[in-house]
C-alpha cells in the first residue's frame, strides 16, 4: 500500500469518527441523527480495515470478522437514516402503495 492510500484511510477514519462525535453529543440529538453518526463510525471502522489486517497476532485482531460485515451494515443503517429523516415521505408512500389498485389500469 502506498502512502498516499495510507494517509487517505487515516484521514477518512478520522473525520467519520470526528463526525459521529459531533453527531453523537449535539444539543439537537434526534434519531436521524444518531443513526447517521453510526453510518459515520461504520464507515471508519470499515477505512481502517487494511491496517488491522497488516499486523500479524496484534491485539485487535479479532476485529476483522466484523469489519468484512461493517461495509455491508451500512445500506440497513442507511434505510434507518432515511426512515428517521424523513417520516412523513415514508408514511405517505407506504400509504399510497396500499391503496394502488391494479383493476384499474387493465
């Protein structure tokens, strides 16, 4: 891995956790914005993957298994961002698919 790529994780890992820490501890807390810190610090877990995986018997180990999940986690959370963002826009279209009635476009 060239530094450039080094340099690039660490600081992608660092500003999602920076940003799950604003998100996390704001006046404002709601559940969008919960939800969207967990994206964040997903996301920074996932960046720093390569350097868990290049140390051979290191302490943290054990983290990989669930960093190979982290990635694949974060389209769920981004549903649940999306849910807690915007209620009423989900609510209306699941409304409105109930109501579709297929007898009258035959």
């Amino acid at each position: 891995m060239s530094k450039f790529e080094e340099y690039t994780l660490v600081i992608g890992s660092f500003q999602g956790c920076l940003l799950f820490l604003l998100l996390s501890f704001d006046a404002r807390l709601n559940t969008a914005s919960r939800v969207l810190g967990t994206i964040c610090l997903v996301m920074a877990s996932a960046f720093l993957m390569p350097f868990l995986r290049a140390v051979e018997g290191g302490p943290l180990l054990w983290l990989v298994g669930w960093l190979f999940y982290l990635p694949a986690a974060a389209g769920a959370l981004a549903l649940l961002y999306c849910r807690s963002a915007v209620p009423g826009a989900v609510a209306a279209a699941h409304a409105a698919s109930r109501n579709f009635d297929l007898a009258a476009y035959r």
